[in-house]
C-alpha cells in the first residue's frame, strides 16, 4: 500500500513519548519558579512562549509561500511545515497563562504608572488595556488557526482523492493568508514583545518579527529533514539537491533577518531621539552588549559565511548542525530582545530563563511528533511527487553533474 509506504520511521515511533517525558519534567520543575520568584518566572516563561511560537508560526508562512511558488524544496517538507502548524492548539493553552497574569509581565498594566504621562494614558484607554489586549490574542489565533486548520485539512484531502481542486485550493489561499500573516505577525510582536517598554516604538519591528519566525522554522525544518533523510522512506526520496535549496533558503532568511535588525538600528540611532535610543542602550550596557556582540557574530555573521559554500549546502549532516546552531541563537536573540526589559541595570541569567523554554519546547516536540505520525511522509497525490519520485530514482552522480 503506497500510504503505508511513506510512513513516520518505526524506529523512531518511541521518541515522541521520550520527548514528552523530558519535556514535562522540565516543564514541571520551572513551573516550580512560581514558588521562588513569580515575576521571574513570567519572564522567562515569555521568552520560551515567543521562540517555540515562532517555529509554529513561521512553519505557517512557509507552507503557504511553498503553495504560491512550488517547487520540490517545498514538497518533500511540506509534512514537517503542516505537523508544525498543527501544534497550534498547544501554543494557546500556552497563551493562558500570560492571559490571566498580565500584570507580571507587562508594565501598561499598572494603570498609575501609566496615569504619569499623557500619550502612555492614551495608548492604555484606547490599546494597551488588558481587555482589548486579549481580544486581539483571540483575533490573531483565530486567523491563525483557520489558515492552518483549512491548509492542513484540503491537504489530507488532496490525499485522498487526487482531486487537483484542492491543490487550486490551498493556492489561492495562500496569498491573502501570507498578507494576514505578517498583518497579524506585526501586530502580535507589537502586543507581545514591544509593550513590554510602552514607551518605545519602531516601525520595523513586525517586519523583523516576520523575518525571525521564518528564519527559526526553516533551521527546525532543516534539522527535522536531516533526521528523516537518514532513515527510510524519506532516505529513498530527498536528495543533496533538496538540501541545496533549503540551504538556499535559510541563507536567503538570515540575510532577511539581518537586513531588518540593522534597519531598523540604523533609523533609530541615526534619527538620535532619547525616547528611542534608550531601547538599545539597555541592550548595550551592563553586560548586555556582549550578547548583541555575540547575536551579530554567531547569527548573521558566521552562517551567512558557512552558507556561502555549496558543499555544506549539500551536506544534510552539516546543514543541520548549523540550522540546530542557528535555533540556538534564535533563542538567544529572543532572550536579548525581552530580558533587558526586566534587568535593566545588568546582565541577568536565571536558571527559569533555560528551564521554561527547555520546558516549554520539549512538549511541543512531543506534540509536533505525535502529528508528524498521523500522516504519510509526503503529499500522496500532488502533482509534483512524481517528478520528486523520478529525481530520486536517478543516480546520484547523474544529479551532481545535472545540478
């Protein structure tokens, strides 16, 4: 039977429940912060809450960039992408916790404190108020998880009946679904990260949100692929060619991400107004400026080299040692970027600050192994598997040369 055919590796049908059992274990011991330092444990629980729904997210826009533009990169990954979005649900229970203790986290919550001035006494009447905050949580999961839930379902019945309607389907929904995306995206960013200083703004700061959630799924993609490549059936299917273009890719994401950061660094400190540059210096001083040091070095600076070699490209060993060195640094960013809001004064490293995300990931794994499981490895009836299925049946050095 050719579904039973491209099923998840056997051998590996016990890891999800390893996973699991790692992740809520240390799920459970950060949730034990609440009994040491409840706001620390807020904290970093925002930290690890924005990366792991980065990857959810950023899975979304890459699935639907695949539908625009086809292409074999896209189909023998779009399982992963779909198995990523459909951890969705996950990440809104996740959510609930920051729902329901706001005043932990977020400084507009402190209604005297925004009393003091008149444009942060504006911005809490009329955005930043815990009732319409929620609100528009509810309003961006919501756009979410239909994109997800309809992306996902004609997918499955693509599956099923081979009917090319659905394939027309999913690509006209794509292109207002990216649109509603970075809409959304930019919007949740500004709610999420940005108020956390109600008094700053920056007009780039959704886009770079964009760029980074792309980027942290396109590295997870590129680990999970190199781990599958190893192993039948997709052993038999993805080739040093597919792994060229992922890598392509990620190149193309960093310099993305990187062209955004140094943007919009370059607007506010050459503009030199107080209210914004104050964003920096405290990501600049008290130890901080060491990690915007290593940010720069160790995310754009050291891949963007690697990635310029076509070998490593090729190289689905290599490629997901740097795309797993990458999600690291994406954490670290994340951390640089949300942290320094809290400890102002100096650089401050809390063992909740490793736990919860470490936590929070490790579920989500289990949760995005567990879907991975409940469908065939590639898209049974697209139209572009069986020219997938051709390339693979050629000899790899036939490909090497033709590439």
């Amino acid at each position: 039977m050719i579904e039973a055919r491209y099923r998840f590796p056997p051998e590996l049908n016990r890891l999800p429940n390893r996973v699991f059992g790692v992740g809520a274990l240390l799920f459970s011991l950060s949730v034990t912060g609440l009994l040491i330092d409840r706001e620390q444990f807020f904290h970093a629980y925002l930290v690890g809450f924005i990366f792991w729904i980065g990857i959810t997210l950023g899975s979304l826009a890459l699935l639907m960039l695949q539908h625009l533009t086809g292409g074999q990169w896209g189909l023998v990954i779009r399982r992963v992408l779909e198995a990523a979005t459909r951890t969705l649900p996950w990440m809104l229970v996740l959510f609930g916790p920051l729902a329901i203790r706001l005043k932990h986290v977020y400084p507009w919550t402190n209604s005297e404190a925004m009393a003091r001035s008149a444009a942060l006494l504006s911005k809490s009447e009329h955005y930043l108020n815990p009732t319409f905050f929620i609100e528009r949580a509810v309003i961006y999961f919501a756009i979410w998880g239909l994109l997800a839930y309809l992306l996902n379902r004609w997918s499955l019945e693509q599956d099923r009946t081979a009917e090319p309607r659905f394939t027309r389907r999913m690509k006209i929904l794509s292109g207002p679904g990216l649109g509603l995306f970075v809409l959304t995206t930019t919007f949740a960013s500004i709610d999420w990260v940005m108020s956390l200083d109600p008094e700053w703004s920056s007009t780039m700061f959704g886009l770079l949100f964009v760029a980074s959630w792309a980027l942290s799924a396109m590295a997870f993609v590129i680990a999970i692929m190199a781990l599958l490549a190893s192993r039948p059936p997709m052993a038999e299917i993805v080739r040093a060619s597919h792994f060229h273009d992922l890598g392509k890719l990620l190149l193309a994401l960093v310099m993305l991400w990187s062209y955004f950061a140094f943007s919009q660094f370059l607007i506010i400190w050459s503009g030199n107004l107080p209210e914004e540059t104050t964003w920096y210096l405290r990501r600049l001083r008290g130890g901080w400026g060491w990690i915007a040091i290593a940010v720069m070095i160790l995310h754009f600076a050291l891949p963007f080299l690697l990635l310029l070699s076509r070998d490593l490209k090729r190289n689905a060993r290599k490629l997901a040692m740097l795309a797993a060195f990458l999600l690291v640094m994406r954490l670290v960013d994340v951390f640089w970027m949300i942290e320094p809001e809290f400890n102002r004064a100096h650089f401050h490293l809390s063992w909740m600050d490793v736990m919860a995300p470490l936590g929070i990931g490790g579920v989500w794994l289990a949760m995005f192994s567990w879907q991975l499981q409940r469908r065939p490895l590639v898209p049974l009836n697209d139209p572009q598997l069986e020219s997938v299925l051709d390339q693979a049946r050629r000899p790899v050095e036939a490909e090497a040369e033709s590439y």
